[in-house]
C-alpha cells in the first residue's frame, strides 16, 4: 500500500496532467477563432453575412485573450512582462496567508459554527455503538495497552521510586502512630486475636530454643566459672531448659494461665498509654522514623514500583491477559450503556460540545497564526505552482467561457449595429 507521499505525488501528477490538458483546450479555442476571425475577414466583401461571423470570432478573441491575462496574471507576469498588478498569488503570498488565516478564524472556528455543527450530531450514541461491537473494544484494548506501555517505558525509574517513597513517607508521618496502634490493640483485644498471636510466638520461640539447644548449652559453658564441673553445667542447663519450655509450653496451651491475664493486662495499658500518654505517643513516633529510615523498608518501597511496572508491561503485552480482558469488558460495556442511554447520550454530547468550543475559543488566534505563518514560509514559486495546480484547471473554464460569452456580446453588437444604424 503506498504512503501518503507516493499518493500525493501521483495525485500532483494526475492534476497537472488535467492542467496542461485544459490549457490546451483553452487555447484551442483562441486558436479557432482567430482562424474563424481571419477566414471571414478575408472573404467578407464577398459574402455580407460573413461579416456576423467576423464580428463573432473577433469578439471571442478579445475576450480569450483577456480571460488568459487575467487568469495568467494570477500565478505570473504575462508573456514574462512586470505589468503591475500581476503574479498576484506570489507576491502577496504572505497577505493572502494572513486574509485566509483571519478568514478561517472569524467564519468557522467561532462558538456559533462549532456548536451547531456538533449538535446536529449524534456522536455519543455513535461513539456507543462502537464501542459495544467486540472487535472495536478489542481495538481500542490494543490501543489502550499500546499506551500503557509507552508510558511506562517513558517513565523514569529512579524518579518513580523516590515519588512512591515520598508518598509513603509523607502519609505515614502524617498519621500520629500512638492513637493507631492504640486503636489497633484494642481492636486486637477484642477479638481476641493478641492471644492468637502469643500462642503462636510461644510455639515459635519453643522450636527455636529446641533448635539451638547444644549453641545455649555451649553459651552456659563460656559463662560458667572454669571450676564449676560439666555434669553440674549439664544438669543445671537441663533443669532450667526443661523449665523453659515447659512454662512455654503450658502458657501456649492454656488459654486461662495466669502469665495470659498478665499478658492482657499489659496489653490494655499499651494501648491505653499509647492513645493518651504523651510519653508513649513520642516513642511510637521514634520508632516509625526508625522505621520508615530502615534500609528494608526503603527497598520495599523501591521494589513496589519495579514489581508493578514489570507485571503491567508482561500483562497489556499479553492479548489474553486478565488486564486486556477487563479493559475490553469495560470499554463494552460502556459502549452498551452509551449506546442505550438517552440521558448519558446528552452528558457526553454537551461535553463534547462545551469542550470543543472552549478550546476553538482558546485556540482559534493561534489556528489563524499557525496558517499564516504556514503561508509564510512557503516558497513563492512553489506554492503559486500547487495553488494553481488545485485550481488551476477549473479556472480555465473563465478562458473558455470568456471565448465564447465574448464571440457572443460581439455578434449581439455588430447585429444591433447593422439593424440600428
């Protein structure tokens, strides 16, 4: 398929073919009424009728002759002459790029113009329609994934991370962290979910002094004195081992044990402290910057937006990927809804309409510029060449007409002529 280039050439080229064509037929009929013209002329003192036939073809004559001047001194100089007021196109180019310009802007790009023109057309329940046939959601999928990409590609990686980092930052350090976590307890104490919680710290810590049995057994060996014998450190570490765990074991266990009702009671001060304390409210603030400035948790928010470029590139890549899915449901159902909703229908279309007229009003100064300064900088020659190209042949048309309109006023007159006088 050929580019808008090749077409455009072969367009030019089909037009000045036209041209040329029409000139000559133009011309043709200069030529055959001067050869009328002189054939009468020649033999009107022989045959009196020929002399309406001479008047006819020298009238047409004139009148080709000057529909081509006029029609030549559009583009040029006639017969190469400065006559003034010739080759008006080229040398007042730039004039005629401002009148176009101002004409565009005060008779089509108005409120009025614009208004109407877009009212008197259903483009919401046509943009509806669309949109419900699945082939153009599919489309308009392809369309939206394609965008995603390229703005996700566009984007910066290092600056992305520090604005989620940023954001992060700046919501956490402005919720107050004491009346939240206080808030958090007592929600946690209701439910019952702290002893959940102990439960499944004791079992943990349970399997992890099971697991570093012998490393606690030989850290009792350094500390003790080097006189103690090891049968007294092995029996001293296995009693207070056994202790240990057994004591973890039946708090995990059993839900009334009394280190459990220490636990809820230390628990409800916490939260208590934290909500209303001053002193606990400052520390809870100190730990969060803790927090917030710990390298996990700035690679985290670093990791965030890694993790969510990478599945969004992967996912609108892929035709059949649940996002592209969605986005083709959803640009479905809109269309359906738009296409069925009378009420929906005249929001988008006065939508439509008040923003196309905002930015005709905002822009149309600058569409008269833009077309001014366009013409501007054309070459003289060349544009005179493609205006006269796109007009050219239909203005040969006056050449003709001009011919014969002219052949015709001469007969009218020599007639009347001959009768009156």
């Amino acid at each position: 398929m050929p580019g808008a280039a090749a077409v455009a050439a072969l367009d030019e080229e089909e037009r000045a073919r036209d041209l040329r064509a029409m000139k000559r037929t133009a011309t043709g009929f200069l030529v055959a009424a001067t050869l009328v013209f002189a054939v009468a002329r020649a033999l009107e003192g022989d045959h009196d009728w020929l002399g309406y036939v001479r008047a006819t073809a020298e009238a047409a004559m004139v009148g080709a002759l000057a529909d081509w001047f006029a029609v030549t001194a559009l583009f040029r100089h006639p017969l190469r002459l400065p006559i003034p007021h010739t080759a008006i196109i080229p040398t007042r180019k730039d004039e005629i790029g401002r009148g176009l310009g101002t004409f565009v802007e005060t008779n089509f790009l108005t409120r009025e113009v614009v208004s109407e023109k877009l009212r008197g057309t259903p483009m919401a329940a046509r943009l509806g329609a669309w949109l419900a046939q699945p082939a153009n959601a599919a489309r308009v999928g392809e369309q939206s994934a394609t965008v995603i990409r390229s703005l996700l590609e566009a984007l910066r990686d290092d600056e992305v991370q520090e604005a989620i980092e940023t954001a992060v930052a700046r919501k956490v350090r402005a919720t107050p962290a004491g009346p939240l976590l206080g808030r958090g307890l007592d929600i946690a104490i209701a439910d019952g979910r702290h002893q959940q919680l102990l439960s499944a710290a004791l079992r943990r810590v349970g399997e992890t002094l099971e697991v570093n049995r012998k490393t606690l057994r030989d850290l009792l060996a350094r500390e003790s004195p080097w006189w103690v014998p090891d049968s007294v450190d092995d029996r001293v570490f296995e009693k207070a081992f056994g202790v240990v765990q057994r004591l973890i074991a039946e708090v995990a266990a059993d839900p009334r044990h009394e280190l459990r009702a220490h636990f809820d009671q230390r628990v409800a001060e916490l939260a208590a402290d934290l909500k209303a304390s001053p002193e606990a409210q400052a520390r809870a603030e100190e730990l969060k910057e803790e927090l917030l400035a710990h390298p996990s948790v700035r690679a985290w928010s670093a990791s965030v937006w890694t993790d969510l470029k990478g599945a969004l590139l992967e996912r609108s890549a892929d035709p059949s990927s649940q996002l592209r899915r969605r986005i083709e449901a959803g640009v479905v159902s809109f269309g359906e809804r738009l296409r069925d909703d009378p009420s929906l229908q005249a929001k988008v279309d006065d939508w439509v309409v008040s923003a196309a007229v905002g930015l005709v009003e905002q822009s149309r100064g600058e569409v008269g510029d833009l077309i001014a300064a366009t013409v501007a900088r054309w070459d003289p020659e060349d544009s005179t060449r493609r205006i006269e190209l796109q007009v050219g042949r239909d203005l040969q048309f006056i050449r003709i007409n001009g011919t014969i309109v002219g052949g015709l006023a001469g007969l009218v007159i020599h007639t009347f002529s001959r009768l009156v006088f």
